[in-house]
C-alpha cells in the first residue's frame, strides 16, 4: 500500500512545521470575525499556530496574528482567543512552540 503524506504547516509564531492536527488554526472569516477553527475547514483566511497560551501572548506581541491575518485585532478579539485557547489547553499540551523558551 503508498504511504500517503501527512500535511505540514508552519506556525506563525516559532516557524516550527508541525502536522495540521498539532497545531490550532485561526480564521479571519469573510464577515471579518476571528475565531479558532478546530474542523480546519471554516471559510476564510487561516493562520495555524502552536496550541499552547504562551504561544497566543507571544503572538500579541509581536503582531504575528494580525499580519498573517491581515487585519488589525483589538484587546478583546485577543481576550476572547486566549479564553478559547485556555480551554484547549489539555488537548495541544505536548506541543511545545520553540521560541517560547528562548529570550
């Protein structure tokens, strides 16, 4: 039997590639709303990040969301993530983002 390829993609924050089902992605959807896709199949412009909270605040800070996304995102857009992301928690656990560690 082939082996078939696993899809790989790049966090946005540690540049770490990792498999579609590793990572969380974020949707800018066509009404301009942003939300976490957990399908992977929502309508929109996609960024796919490391499912760790650190990995949303490091993202905040340095602005990385809001290029990928292409839009600029408010406090409470940021506020309502790491709410969601907090609850994944558990899930996204074992997947470390590289440069959390770094300083």
């Amino acid at each position: 039997m082939k082996v078939r390829k696993v899809p790989q993609r790049k966090c946005i924050v540690c540049q770490k590639m990792l498999s579609k089902k590793e990572m969380v992605r974020v949707v800018r959807t066509p009404e301009g709303e942003v939300e976490l896709d957990l399908s992977g199949k929502k309508n929109g412009r996609g960024a796919y990040m490391c499912g760790s909270l650190e990995s949303l605040r490091r993202a905040k800070k340095q602005k990385s969301l809001d290029r990928a996304l292409k839009v600029n995102l408010s406090s409470e857009v940021y506020d309502k993530l790491e709410e969601q992301f907090a609850l994944l928690g558990e899930k996204f656990a074992a997947v470390e983002c590289e440069r959390n560690h770094e300083s």
